[in-house]
C-alpha cells in the first residue's frame, strides 16, 4: 500500500507515468468513468479549501466512485479531542482511500503510520502539498512541453506557502532549473531550501523587486501571502499587497513566459492579467482534476 505524503514519494519515471495517464484521461474520459465503481473516498479536511477538496471529489466522481468526508474541523470530532491517529483508523473502515488536509505539519503522515488505506497529503501547515505539486508540474509538462530547461520565477510568500515549498523539491529533480524567489525580506524563502539547492549546485537568486527579474522568466509562479499563517494581522496588513501583477508589469515578459497561481488569489494577480493568454492558471485548475484522477487510480492500483 502508498501513500503520497511528499512529492518525493514518487520516483520522476513514476511522475511521468501518472502525467501519460493524466494525459489519457483528459482525452478519452469515459474510458475511466466506471474504473472506481464501488469505491469510496474519504476527504478529511481541518482547514478550509476550495480547489484541492472539490478537485478531489469531482476526480472521484469523474471515475464513478463515491465521497464522504468533512470540510471543517469543528463538524468532525476533533472538538471533542479525537487524535488524527484514531480518526483514520475509523476512516479506514469506511473508505477505500483518503485524502487529508490539516493545519499540523505531519499530521496525514501520522494519519499514514496508523492507517489501512492509501493517505493523501492535501496540504499540512505551511510545509507540503503535493497534490497542488503534481498539478503545477502536469500544467507545465503540457504547456510547455518539458519539465527541464527553464527558469521559474517564485513571487509572494515564499515562507509560509506549502505549495512553494513542495514544487521546489519536485523540481530539483530536472535538468537546468533555475529559481529566482522574488519576496518581501519578511517572506523570504526559508534557509534550509537555500541549503538544499546550495548543496545540490542548482543557481538560484534572491530578489526583492518583480519588475527586474520579469524578462528572466520561462514561468512565474505567484503566490498569495498566507493570512492564517501570521501571528499578527498588523504585519499581514502591511505586506498583503506587496506584489501586484498587473497588465504593465506583464509587459515586461517574454511572450511564452507562463503565469501559474495555485490559487485563491487575492490582489496578487489583477484581473485584467486574467485575459492575458499567458496567464494559465484556471487551466491550471482542470490539470489538477485529471492528474488527481490519475493519482486515486494509482494509489488504488487499478491501473
Ligand atoms: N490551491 C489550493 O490548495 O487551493 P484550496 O486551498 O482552495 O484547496
């Protein structure tokens, strides 16, 4: 049985398998509809989500399985003090595989050590989400045609956001990557992934300003400033607003640079850049439909 705790759990040949069969899936639908049937997913959410708990369901449904779960910690019995080790273990008598996401850094990977089914880590605290990974990387593998060969511009908070964290350790992994991380000193990249790319030889840059590095990117990867993750709403106040991409800023940029957002923006990306067809981050969106497809099925081994 896996799991899929980190996006290093799968080896890169086994990340282009599940993007083929992502591919596969996004051509020929109906091939899949009925492959979960009798199946049952589980999505175990402690903190709010929009995309990864929706995506998850509609992937499921999309395969002709079916979901329960919770969407807040407070309808489950976690207010009553139940641990995340005991809760999958009675989700593992109800579902065939779960996804969780919780506002604990490691608690899916506990949940993972006690549980009888496949555990998805849709997001923990402020260090990983995979799933939001294997989106990004399916997005750019399609659009761009190679995961190797670029340089990624990573803009916003680079400390708090999971998504950031996790896409970098999944990109260490090709060819002549090169990151430029454009923060507030505030919101800076953390030291250990600078270690990490330092003793790994891989270039990167730090940079305070957006419109300096614009005509560098292959991609830029925006990112909200994370609120919950704050200790103090003065500090979130004074940087939420720090970075703005707007029409004049993208055109700065080379004509096949490619703006990703995990998404939800707040007033990171004006919505004038929406119509930009650089901007791919609603079809980002449906990629993470399809390659959650091809994860559930995977991780149920039913292809
Ligand atoms: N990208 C992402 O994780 O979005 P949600 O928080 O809405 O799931």
């Amino acid at each position: 049985m896996r799991h899929l705790l980190r996006p290093l759990d799968f080896t890169t040949d086994e990340l282009e398998r599940l993007f083929d069969l992502a591919g596969d899936i996004e051509k020929n639908p109906s091939k899949y509809a009925h492959m979960c049937n009798g199946k049952i997913l589980a999505t175990c959410f402690y903190e709010p989500s929009t995309r990864t708990r929706l995506s998850f369901e509609s992937a499921m449904y999309g395969l002709g399985g079916q979901v329960l779960g919770f969407s807040d910690a407070g309808s489950s019995s976690a207010t009553k003090g139940e641990s995340v080790s005991d809760t999958i273990r009675m989700i593992s008598c109800y579902a065939d595989i779960c996804a969780m996401r919780h506002p604990k850094e490691g608690a899916p990977m506990v949940a993972a050590t006690k549980a009888s089914i496949p555990v998805i880590n849709a997001g923990d605290g402020g260090h990983q989400h995979p799933t939001q990974t294997l989106t990004d990387l399916l997005t750019i593998r399609s659009l761009k045609g190679r995961l190797n060969n670029f340089t990624i511009g990573l803009c916003g908070d680079l400390k708090f956001g999971r998504t950031v964290h996790s896409l970098i350790n999944a990109l260490v992994r090709y060819d002549n990557v090169k990151f430029i991380f454009i923060s507030p000193e505030e919101l800076k990249i953390p030291e250990y992934v600078k270690e990490m790319l330092i003793e790994m030889d891989i270039p990167f840059k730090e940079v305070i300003r957006l419109e300096e590095v614009m005509p560098e990117l292959d991609l830029l990867y925006m990112t909200r400033v994370q609120r919950e993750r704050f200790f103090n709403e003065e500090d979130y106040v004074r940087l939420k607003d720090f970075y703005i991409l707007n029409k004049e800023k993208m055109e700065l940029a080379r004509k096949d640079m490619l703006v990703l957002h995990p998404l939800p923006r707040v007033n990171e990306i004006s919505v004038e850049v929406d119509e930009d067809e650089r901007a791919v981050y609603f079809k980002q969106v449906q990629y993470g439909v399809y390659v959650r497809m091809a994860l559930i099925l995977t991780l149920l081994e039913l292809v």
